[in-house]
C-alpha cells in the first residue's frame, strides 16, 4: 500500500467524464512528477498510453454500488474507497476539477483527525428536513436534515477513516426516496469526517472546474479538441501539452456564450 495517492472517479455514458479526468490527470503529472494516480472508470482503455493505475468498473459493480442502480452517486462514494484501500492518504477530485499548480502540499493537511473538502455550504436543501422525523442514523447518529453540507468535488482523506466512510455509504441507501435531491453522498461523507473528534478544513489549492452548464459547455469543445490534436503524441509530450492548454473562458469566451446564464 502507497503512502500518497491521488484519485478520479469517471464513468457513465458521456465520455467527457473520463477525458476530463484523463487532461485534470495529465495536468496533475506536470505540475507534481511522480504523482501516483489511480482512476476507478468504465472506460479503462482511455487511460492504458498513460502513467495513471486503473481499477476497472464492470456493469455489474456499478449496479451493486449504487444500490441497484437506485443512487449514481453510490458508485463515486464506494469507488473512494475502493482507491483508499490501496494508499495511506488519498486526494481525490471529481472529473471536472483540474489543477492549475502544484497541489502535493494537500497530503501535510490529511490525518485520521482531519480531511480536507471543496467547500462547505450551509445547511442543506428542505428536501433534508424530512430525515428527522424519518429515523434516520449515520452510524450511531440520528440526523436531523440541518447537518452543514460540505461539497465533495475534492476530498482529502485518511485511510484510518475507511469505516467512517462505510457508514455513510450504507446511510445514503437509507435516503433513497426520503430525500429527493443528488446530494446525499456529499451530506453523508461531510456528517461522517465531522464525527468522533474529527474534523474538515476546506481547500486552498490551485484547483479550478468546470462544473456549471456554461463552463461545462466550453470545456468540452475545449477538451475534445485537445485530444484530437494530441492524442497521437506520447504520454510525456501530452502532459507538457496539457499543462499549457487552456480549458476556462476568457472575457471574449463569455461574450460568445452571453445567453447561457448559468456561468
């Protein structure tokens, strides 16, 4: 087992997902060498040219991981721990965030005492009002719905708190029909890293997204162009390429997409 590891988790029918991860990957080598990278995907195939391990996710694993394909989000809270298992402390970042320096000093900030996560956001929705009267239990806890929810676009984690995280796993599949929304892996981990003397701090690394429907729409065009431009170089010609390639917008970008207004 390795002592530091980053983590993607990239599946589902829209390629950009793996791509995504692949170009925040190839940009990750570039700015930490040596980094170890490891990519729990449908699309193994996508990521076998690279210096980045594989976990390969079979129709029938994704089923069993979002409970009977029920939560989506079920296979990207399983597929963390799935990667914890194989390192000490592990930074994980969904598909859509990139970095835009060098981010190795997350691992100092990660201990069983302490994770790291993108933000936190207040209290949930309404829609969570209704675990309180439900019953509901993360571990030995009753939740309430007015928990503080912590966005899981990144996530540095301790190997110590595998069970922590087991347990909001197995809470998430108790929500299902109670709370509608997509968040209840996020609202889960963020309740579990915050129990028995833990703690959470959030991120202040040079990490961007593209996770709004505007920023989403240009980086796909941007993404897809790259790797039809580069694909066919070498691994270590890509992450140069990568590392100088520019996927958010500039002041003409969103003058050009002026009627998109979810920036």
């Amino acid at each position: 087992m390795g002592r530091d590891r980053f983590g993607y988790v990239a599946f589902g029918d829209d390629a950009l997902y793996a791509f995504g991860a692949l170009f925040s990957g190839l940009r990750l080598l570039h700015y930490c060498p040596g980094a170890k990278i490891t990519v729990l995907t449908d699309r193994p195939a996508i990521f076998r040219r690279y210096p980045i391990d594989v976990i390969e996710l079979t129709a029938e694993r994704m089923t069993e991981m979002s409970f009977g394909n029920r939560y989506l989000f079920g296979i990207k809270a399983a597929g963390i721990i799935d990667i914890l298992r194989r390192c000490e402390r592990l930074f994980f970042m969904d598909a859509d965030m990139y970095p835009t320096g060098d981010i190795s000093t997350c691992f100092s900030d990660i201990s069983p005492s302490l994770s790291i996560m993108r933000k936190c956001e207040g209290k949930p929705k309404p829609a969570y009002r209704t675990l309180e009267e439900k019953g509901c239990l993360l571990g030995t806890r009753r939740l309430t719905g007015s928990e503080p929810m912590w966005n899981s676009g990144v996530l540095g984690v301790h190997n110590a708190n595998i069970p922590a995280l087991t347990d909001a796993y197995q809470t998430m599949e108790q929500m299902i029909g109670l709370v509608r929304a997509h968040t209840p892996e996020q609202f889960c981990i963020g309740i579990a890293l915050s129990e028995g003397g833990r703690t959470i701090r959030r991120h202040r690394l040079p990490i961007r997204n593209y996770n709004t429907r505007g920023r989403k729409l240009f980086a796909r065009r941007r993404i897809e162009a790259f790797f039809e431009a580069n694909g066919h170089l070498c691994a270590e010609q890509q992450i140069k390429q990568a590392a100088a390639y520019r996927v958010w917008r500039a002041p003409l970008d969103l003058l050009r997409q002026r009627d998109i207004w979810h920036f």
